[in-house]
C-alpha cells in the first residue's frame, strides 16, 4: 500500500492486544526495520473493541481506517 500510494502518507498503527507468543517481538523487530509501523502492547487482551480504541487513540492522522488482522477487507480498497 506505501509503494503503490507514494502521494499519501501513511502511518500504520498494530495493536499487540497480549498475545502470550513471540508477537511483540517480531513487531518490534518490523518497526526498526520500518517506523512508519507504529506499534503498541497492550498489558492484556482487550478483546478487539479495545484494540481498536487504543489504535485510534494512538493515530496521528486526518483519518483512519480500521483493518483486523484476518484481512477481511483487502488492503488494496484503502485509497477507495
């Protein structure tokens, strides 16, 4: 989505909600690699309303749009 959309900037916000596996690390590891991937670890799981909450209280940006991590929704519709 950055590559094909270079006129936007986009800032990508990933919830860890307190997954028990190798999650945060491996996320962590994407944010050095890449800082438009902001990312931020919940202390438990909130269940996914409250992931969504924090991700919206964490975005900077003139407008959201919200993306679970099944891909329900094809990235590709973002600039639609």
């Amino acid at each position: 989505v950055f590559d094909a959309n270079p006129s936007y900037d986009f800032e990508t916000i990933i919830i860890e909600n307190g997954s028990e596996d190798r999650t945060w690390n491996l996320l962590q590891e994407v944010n050095s690699r890449d800082p438009r991937f902001k990312i931020v670890h919940l202390a438990r799981n909130f269940r996914m309303d409250g992931g969504i909450t924090a991700g919206l209280d964490y975005a900077s940006g003139d407008a959201a749009v919200i993306m679970t991590a099944d891909l329900q929704d094809p990235p590709e519709l973002i600039t639609e």
